[in-house]
C-alpha cells in the first residue's frame, strides 16, 4: 500500500460523516454580523430572539445552513 493511498482512504473515510458536532441536536444556521464578520451558531443563542454582536452591538441576522455538509458556513 503506498502512501498515496493511505492518504486517499483517511479523506474519503473523514468525509463520509456529515455529522460535524457529534452531539445529538443538529444545527439550523447561524446568527451573522455582516459589518463586523462575527458569528454565533444557532445553537449557543438562548431564547427566541436574535443575539446581539459582542463588536457593534447590531441585532445579529439569522442564516440557514445547507444541510448538505452539515456546516452552517
């Protein structure tokens, strides 16, 4: 086996699990500031309202994520 191979079965292996978190809730997006680049996953915000930016202090605005990767990036 050489090395190339190696390394082709580990990424294929790290990339067939879509389950980033390893937790049992999944993701539904992220809250963005889009002046200040911040972003808390939806996750981490209690309550029902929108966080507000540690930066700027601007009501965060909530963005979904794609399912496919599970990333909400």
């Amino acid at each position: 086996m050489s090395i190339l191979t190696t390394v082709k079965e580990v990424l294929a292996a790290s990339s067939q699990n879509t389950n980033r978190g390893g937790g049992t809730t999944e993701s539904e997006g992220g809250y963005w500031c889009h002046d200040c680049s911040e972003r808390v996953l939806d996750l981490d915000v209690e309550g029902s309202e929108p966080p507000t930016c540690s930066e700027c202090g601007d009501e965060m605005e909530f963005e979904r994520s794609a399912g496919s990767t599970g990333c909400a990036c």
